[in-house]
C-alpha cells in the first residue's frame, strides 16, 4: 500500500522557524518545549531541531556540553561540527536532545502545578538530579537511562510517579 506524506506546508515551516530563533535568542524558556503534543514533536524530529539548541540546554543545566552529549549519546564530534556549520540534528539525535528539554520541562511544569516555582531552576534541578542513584531505578542514576527512547520515557514517568505520590 502506498502511502501520501504531506509536506510541511510554509506556514507550520515559518511557525518552527520562529520557535528556534525564540528559543535560541532566549525569548522562549526551554520549558515552552514540553506541551507540545505528540504530532507536533514527531514532525519536529523530522524536520531536525537546530544543533544550537544543545548549547542552550548545556547552558541552563549549568553541565558542560561533553557531559550533555554523553547522557544523551551523542557522538562529540558530530555534534561539534553541527554547531559549527549551524545544521540541524538527525532524526535520532533531534529525539535524544528534545527529549531531555522536555524532561526539564515536564519538572517546570510539575513544580508550576503543584506549588511556588519562584525562585526554583528546573533544569539546573534536572541536571543534578539525573546524576543521583534512584531507588526507583534499582539504585541506577536516570542520567544511565538518557541515551535511549525506553529509557527517556522511564525517566518521564518516573518524573510524573513522583509528582502524583507513586514514587517507589
């Protein structure tokens, strides 16, 4: 059976445009990338998200690139010189990274929700927090569970576990 993929039409391209060049400038918080939904996400995998955006997260985690890259399995030399010929990620390499800007969105979001995030740094918060051993995870570091797409979604929902109480 043959299929029909719809390019991306101008106006959804100039949207994902603008949303790079807010997030890049810093106009947008990383966080603005969790609500998006699950369409929305796939076809910005697809597209490739700007290798520039690993700066940014590097930045507000406040971990060198190095450490970014390896938590998340990205060749240091690929990504290097993405950043330096301004390209976009791969497919698997746009996954990995929007996937750890979501995790920090996911925690904005959480604390936002459940009390005074004044004053409280979401992905500094990640970052730290991805390096301590979790029970929950058999005493694994979750920043051991970053470099693969299970192990994202076991990390979000450990997140989410811990949010809603079910932390165990």
């Amino acid at each position: 059976m043959k299929t029909f993929t719809r390019p991306p039409s101008s106006a959804r391209t100039g949207k994902r445009n603008k949303l790079w060049r807010d997030l890049l400038s810093r106009r947008l918080p990383l966080a603005s990338l969790y609500p998006f939904d699950a369409i929305e996400r796939v076809e910005l995998v697809k597209e490739g998200v700007p290798a520039g955006l690993l700066v940014l997260i590097s930045e507000d985690m406040a971990i060198p690139k190095d450490k970014l890259y390896a938590t998340i399995g990205l060749a240091r030399a690929t990504v290097n010189r993405k950043l330096r010929e301004q390209q976009v990620l791969s497919q698997d390499e746009s996954e990995r990274v929007l996937g750890i800007a979501r995790l920090v969105g996911q925690v904005s979001t959480m604390v936002k929700e459940s009390g005074n995030p004044e004053g409280f740094d979401a992905a500094k918060w990640v970052a730290a927090w991805l390096e301590r051993p979790q029970p929950a995870l058999g005493g694994k570091r979750p920043a051991e569970l970053m470099d693969t797409a299970d192990g994202r979604s076991i990390v979000s929902d450990l997140i989410a576990r811990m949010q809603s109480g079910a932390y165990a």
